[in-house]
C-alpha cells in the first residue's frame, strides 16, 4: 500500500533539456517558474533545506540553508542562444541586484542543463549576465558552474556534511570553494 502510494504522490520532473518541454510560445513567466522548480529539485537532491517566499514581493525566489547559513537566491535562466552566448537579466523590477537584496544569483542555461551559483559580488551592479557554456570556455562566470560549494560552506571553510559537493564544480580549480582546495 505504501509503494502504491509513493507511486501516486512521486514528483515527475519534465526534461528541461527537450525542446518539447518548453515551446517558444510559454510566456516567461511560466519559463521562470519551470527554471524554479529544476532549482527546488537540485538543491534538495544536494542536500540544502530550501524554503519559498509567498507571493512574489521578495526580491529573491529562494532562502538556501546550508545548516550555518540561510542564503537569499534568486533564480535566472535561459533558454535561447544568441551569438554564441546565452544571456539573463541581472536585475529585478528595474532595480539591479545587490548586497542589500540578495546573496546569490544561480542561473541556469536550460539547453545546457549548466547551472551557475554566482555570489552578489560577482553581480553587482551589471544589468545582464553573459554565459558561453561550451567545452573549454575561459569566460568570466565559468568558475562559478555547478558551484554549489558557495553556498553550502563558511568561508573558513567548515561545510555541512549532510550537503553533497559536486567533484565537478569549477570553484574548485578556479581556488575560489572554501571546501575544496585547488587542484
């Protein structure tokens, strides 16, 4: 009865990578909410407890607490390339992103399924963000994909042990994860 039940209640997740699971026509509202809730089932499947604001008056989508921290995250994504490039506003309802509002800026490129875990001070005060996530991209928000370790340590370097780090998070050859020390 049980595995019936969990059979009945599980979460299905879309394929975020198929071009059917977000047609052009979705309104960006509705592409931001998918983008959320991919957000919501990677950071629990790493580990973090994560809670939604209600309603939309925060200027962040998300608190992340990693056990000695809670962050304010805000979630960005794309979905189309233009000239090499895919590209997320930096900014709210016309305000730009700062200590004041948020810690974090995770953007995910959907067709790339790349996540980028950007700390405010990589963001302030730029209205856009530009992201080229292919093979052997040097760009300037490159050592910041599949970062989850920003968020789930101190910067002393004392981690959450429940929290699962990823082996490919590119804070860690950059030397910028206070958990993992440069390769």
């Amino acid at each position: 009865m049980e595995k019936d039940l969990a059979d009945k209640t599980s979460l299905v997740a879309l394929n975020l990578n198929s071009s059917r699971s977000f047609p052009k026509r979705r309104t960006a509202k509705r592409r931001g909410e998918a983008a959320e809730a991919a957000f919501l089932s990677k950071t629990i499947s790493l580990g973090f407890e994560v809670a939604k604001p209600w309603g939309d008056s925060a200027p962040f989508d998300f608190i992340v607490n990693s056990g000695p921290k809670s962050w304010r995250v805000q979630v960005k994504s794309a979905y189309e390339k233009r000239k090499r490039r895919y590209t997320v506003k930096a900014s709210g309802d016309k305000v730009a992103y700062n200590r004041d509002n948020i810690d974090f800026l995770v953007a995910y490129v959907v067709p790339e399924n790349a996540w980028y875990v950007l700390p405010i001070a990589a963001v302030d005060g730029r209205a856009g963000l530009w992201f080229y996530p292919h093979q052997g991209s040097k760009s300037r928000f490159e050592r910041y994909r599949e970062a989850w370790c920003l968020m789930a340590c101190q910067h002393d370097g004392e981690c959450n042990p429940r929290i699962t780090l990823r082996t490919d998070c590119k804070a860690r050859a950059a030397g910028i994860c206070p958990a993992l020390a440069p390769e």
